[in-house]
C-alpha cells in the first residue's frame, strides 16, 4: 500500500513549493504571497506564481489582467497555428490560465517585468465553472492529484527555484491540490476567534496530508500573525495563548505582521512604488516585512 501511495505523490528533485493558506478571508494570504514572491525574486531565486483563487488579485500584481480583472490577457507567444495544440482536448483561447492548468494538463506561464519570474494567472469565471465541473462529476481525487503530478515534471524541475500558490479561502479540491503539490505551507491568521479556527484547519489538514506521504513530509514553515495590534488586549492574549500550544507553539514567526496601512498600499495593483521593497529601508512596513521574509525564506531554502 505504501508503494503505491509513493507513486500517487511524486518526488521533486529540488524544488520547494510554498503553498500559502487558510480557510478564513481576510488575513493577508494575498498580501503574503506577492511580498515572498518579491522577495525570492530579489534574493536571486526562479519563481514560478500560481494564482488558485477566483478573485485574481495575486495575478493582477504580476500580469497586465484585462480591463474586468477576472480574465488574462492573450500570452505574448501564442500561436494560433501552433500544431501542438492538436494534441491538447481543445485548442486554447489565446491565454493560458490555471483553469488551463488542470483542465488540459498544459498551460505556459507568462513573463513578467522580472526574467526570474513567471507566472500561471486565475480566470474568474473559467475557475468557477470548473469548480462546479469538479463537484457535479465528483472528481475531487483526481484534481487533488494533478498539480503535483504537473509540478514534478521536468520542465518545472528545471526552470524554477521556487513556486508560490495564493489560495482562495474556502475548503475545496483546489486548496487540497495546492497542499498535495507544497513542500511547504505558510498559514497567515489574524488573532481573532474565527481566523484562529481557520488556522487550526488548517494545522489539521497539514497532519492529514502527511500521513498520506512515505518520503518528503510537508514542512509546516510557520504561522504567521496578521492584521496584529499589539495595542488590542484580545490580540496579545490570544496570540499568547498560541504560543504555548504544545504543537503549534514553536511554530509561530516572529514578527508578526503589524496592522500597518502600508501593506494594503503596497499591495494594490497599481502601487507607487511597485513594491514594499523598493520603500525606504526605514519604512516601518518594509523593516517588519524583511524580517519576516527572512524566516520564511530560510526555513525552505535551510
């Protein structure tokens, strides 16, 4: 039994997938993405985004969307008379997307203003109705499957360092894929009652997942207090509480992500400067954001 689970949950030769999550909204699981994948990129990795989650935001940081925001662009290389898309079960539009990705086993990433990073965009509607395909059909197992099984190709393999899934915040066959796929999970939580449920869900999932794995366990890199107000009585209680869990306490990152107004500014898509990294070195945001960035990066790439 033990060896086919093997063959279910392929090996990767040495690229370390970080899957960022929690089934709660709201806590900076986009936010979080787009700065590690800013900061990888600008510590010399090869990063490969992958947006999972319907609202498109972590794609519209990095790809130039179209006017509605739900869709991506044509890629600069698609040729309509290509005979590899022969091959495929249907030609493809003229962009590719992660609706893309799973439904046709083949998507090619786009460029961006950085040649160490490319990028698999959502599609808001393509993504939504291949959720109620996946549900109607009930063929959760498979899709659960399908991202690791693409990510241990060679392509991938070879050409990247690093990928980073932003999730949507919601239990379904995709966040399980993007789990099944990470070498790596962050999980972001604010420290209020609800999000810290999320968390714990998640930490859940994160223990069920390794049962299913013989070989490379999923590293919990850590959890991640966002949104923190070290002011709030409530949120310094219970970020302490968190802190003395027998399991998850050791866990923790340190700093935690302060409820600072730069991080939103910094993060919408049309932002100026474009990055939090490009601020002042003294800019309190940037100072925190390093030093989180930092823990991460070197607990995956230790």
């Amino acid at each position: 039994m033990a060896d086919d689970q093997d063959t279910l949950i392929p090996d990767y030769s040495h690229l370390k997938v970080l899957t960022i999550s929690n089934h709660k909204g709201g806590v900076a699981k986009t936010t979080l993405s787009k700065m590690l994948t800013e900061y990888s990129v600008r510590h010399g990795k090869r990063v490969l985004g992958i947006d999972i989650d319907p609202q498109c935001n972590f794609s519209a940081r990095f790809v130039q969307m179209e006017s509605d925001g739900g869709a991506p662009p044509q890629h600069p290389n698609f040729d309509p008379t290509d005979p590899a898309w022969d091959d495929l079960a249907y030609a493809p539009p003229g962009y590719w997307s992660i609706a893309e990705f799973f439904r046709l086993g083949y998507v090619e990433p786009y460029p961006t203003d950085n040649p160490n990073l490319h990028f698999i965009p959502s599609h808001k509607k393509e993504l939504t109705t291949f959720l109620e395909q996946v549900e109607r059909n009930s063929i959760q197992e498979a899709v659960v499957e399908h991202m690791r099984a693409m990510l241990s190709m060679e392509y991938y393999q070879e050409e990247f360092d690093l990928v980073i899934i932003d999730t949507p915040p919601q239990t379904s066959a995709l966040t399980a894929s993007a789990a099944r796929a990470a070498t790596h999970l962050l999980i972001p939580t604010e420290m209020q009652e609800d999000s810290v449920a999320g968390m714990a869900d998640m930490a859940q999932l994160w223990q069920a997942e390794n049962q299913t794995r013989q070989h490379e366990k999923l590293q919990l890199v850590g959890i991640l207090a966002t949104k923190y107000d070290p002011q709030s009585a409530a949120q310094r209680r219970t970020l302490e509480q968190l802190s003395l869990n027998p399991v998850l306490g050791d866990r923790l990152i340190q700093p935690p992500m302060r409820y600072l107004q730069t991080y939103a500014n910094s993060s919408a898509t049309y932002a100026n400067p474009r990055s939090l990294f490009e601020m002042h070195e003294s800019t309190p945001a940037r100072v925190e954001a390093e030093e989180f960035c930092r823990v991460i990066y070197e607990r995956i790439f230790k």
